[in-house]
C-alpha cells in the first residue's frame, strides 16, 4: 500500500477488508523501514494532526512529535533492532496545536531469512492515563506525607503522656482519650475537601464526645464560621480535647453550676488576619492540679500551638474561672491563606 490517504488503486477482497479493519481502530497505524521511515499511515493519522501523507513520508513524521520527545523517539528506533520491538510513549502534535501522549509501539516482520523487511505500528492516546497516573503519584506522596505526620504525633502524645502518667491505668486511660481526639479529627479531615471543616465544626464534635450530656445547659458557643485548614485542625483539635478534658475534671464542668463560654472572632493585627479563640470557664472553684499542672496540655497550649501553628495563647486562673486565649493566623505565609 502506498503513502497516500484512501485506499490503494488495486486491492484485493481480503487487503480491503483488512483496510477497512484498520482504519477502524481507534489506533493511528503505521508502517515503516529501516530506522523509522515511514510508508504509510491510517487515516486516524492524518485526522489527528493534520498533516498530508507527503508531510509525514520518511521521517517527516518526526515534526509532529514535541521537540523534547524528538530525541526519544529516534533513539528507540537505533535500540529497535537489537529488541526485536519499538516501544516509547511521545508527545504528538494535533492539528490545533496542542500535545497529547501516545504510546508508540511496532513489531517486526520478517521475511524466510529471518530479516526485518518492515515495521508494523500503532500509536495510541494514553493522555488521560498518564495525568490519572501523575494524580496517583501527588495523592500518595501527599498519603505518606500524612501518615508520617500523624506516627509522629502518636509518637509525641506517647511520650509526653508516659512522661506524666501516674500509673499504667493513667496512662492508658488518658493515652486512649488522647488517640480518640485524634481520631475524631481525622474523620473530619477525610471529608475536608468535601465539607471544610470550621472552628464550629471541631468544638461541638470534641464537646459531644466528652460532654455531650452537659453541653446544652453548661456550654455556649458563639462566633462566624470561620474555615480553618486542614493542617491547622489537627493541632487545634489536640488542644480543644485538653480544654476540655481539663473542664471536666477540674474546672466548670465538672460542677452542675459552672458554665463554659466559647467565644472566637477574625480580627486583623500585622498586616494579617487572625482568628482569636477566648476559652472561659466560670462558676465553679478551679482545682489546684489544673491551675499549676505542667502536663501534655498545658505544654501543647503554650509551646505546640505557638511552634506547629503560629499562634499567641495565654491562660489565666483565678479562684472560681479560667480564661484561655488563642490567637491563630489565618494566614501561613504571603499568599498562602489559612480560610477557604
């Protein structure tokens, strides 16, 4: 068959039925000799990037394919014969400029003696598998990323929990409520992208799960609802869980008359916004352990939030309340900012 587009002048009833095969496929065919020159191609060829069958005889070809590729494909071809295949994946030029992958295959045929006579193939559109293939590769460095992450933060809840545990009972009792927090908050960010997960959102769930039966007459909350960052929500919710863990057993909720209010609001300080969360426990006499613990919350509240996250915290006592103060960035860097 000659390099021309339509069907040889002659053929016969099985050439046509093979032709009609072929130019059926999905595939752009083709045939070549010696070290890539082409002799013919399928129409799908031509439809795609809109080149004549004179502009791709030979290794005229070789023009529709990206100039970084160029070197690629040529360097497959002088290996083709040693591998007894043609096999790479290049960027093809369409008719309307723009480039898609193919994967570039051929294999041989030989005649009696054994001798390659000509090659025989097809260049299929992988495009779309290769940008599925690149997001595989983002979501599963940014899986490891996060998992290495959050062993590290098992890791230090561990230590600093059997640093301050008075016996293995504590320990284990205060590890597990630990882990739970953490748990709860994962559950938030595997719906992130889905559902944003607002300063609201992390209070009533770590609220409910520890205090559910004295949230509606002991609990107030009030604020917009502000979005926070994924990364941010971690560390964050840590924090919440030991506000209030450390309310339940030695502060307002841990008496019937004491009442919590949680108070938060965006306000702007140097040249960026920030988003202040006002902790205050009141009505009911603050217990000594609480008020000069120096234990895993106390030191996540004053160096962990400050160092992870950026943030200003300060906590106060007195002799029947307690005020925590938390001032987040809402901004990491320039450009980078922390609301959705």
């Amino acid at each position: 068959m000659g390099m021309r587009e339509g069907k040889p002048a002659s053929t016969t009833r099985t050439e046509r039925w093979l032709l009609t095969l072929v130019e059926g496929m999905p595939q752009m065919v083709w045939r070549a000799v010696g070290n890539g020159q082409w002799t013919w191609a399928s129409p799908q060829w031509f439809r795609y990037t809109g080149l004549t069958p004179e502009e791709s005889l030979g290794d005229a070809w070789l023009d529709a394919i990206h100039p970084e590729d160029r070197g690629l494909a040529v360097s497959a071809w002088r290996m083709a014969d040693t591998l007894d295949e043609y096999q790479t994946e290049l960027r093809v030029r369409a008719a309307d400029g723009r480039y898609k992958w193919f994967r570039v295959c051929a294999d041989p045929v030989h005649d009696g003696d054994n001798t390659i006579v000509e090659w025989l193939g097809t260049s299929t559109d992988v495009h779309d598998l290769r940008q599925l293939q690149a997001e595989q590769k983002v979501l599963v460095a940014e899986l490891q990323h996060r998992t290495r992450n959050l062993i590290a933060v098992v890791h230090s809840i561990f230590m600093q929990t059997i640093s301050s545990a008075a016996s293995v009972d504590d320990f284990r009792n205060r590890f597990e409520n630990r882990l739970a927090a953490l748990s709860r908050v994962q559950g938030l960010l595997s719906t992130s992208q889905q559902n944003p997960i607002t300063i609201r959102s992390l209070l009533d769930l770590e609220l409910n799960a520890l205090a559910e039966a004295r949230v509606a007459e002991q609990v107030t909350l009030s604020g917009p609802d502000t979005i926070i960052r994924s990364a941010t929500a971690q560390t964050l919710a840590l924090g919440v869980h030991e506000l209030s863990t450390n309310a339940l057993k030695y502060g307002a909720l841990s008496h019937c008359g004491g009442r919590l209010h949680i108070r938060w609001y965006e306000h702007a300080a140097n040249d960026q916004q920030w988003l202040c969360l006002e902790w205050n426990e009141t009505g009911a006499p603050i217990a000594p352990e609480a008020q000069h613990g120096t234990g895993y919350g106390r030191r996540l509240i004053e160096y962990a939030l400050p160092r992870q996250l950026g943030a200003r915290t300060r906590i106060r006592f007195g002799a029947d309340h307690m005020t925590c103060f938390i001032d987040l960035p809402l901004r990491r860097g320039a450009g980078e900012v922390e609301r959705g």
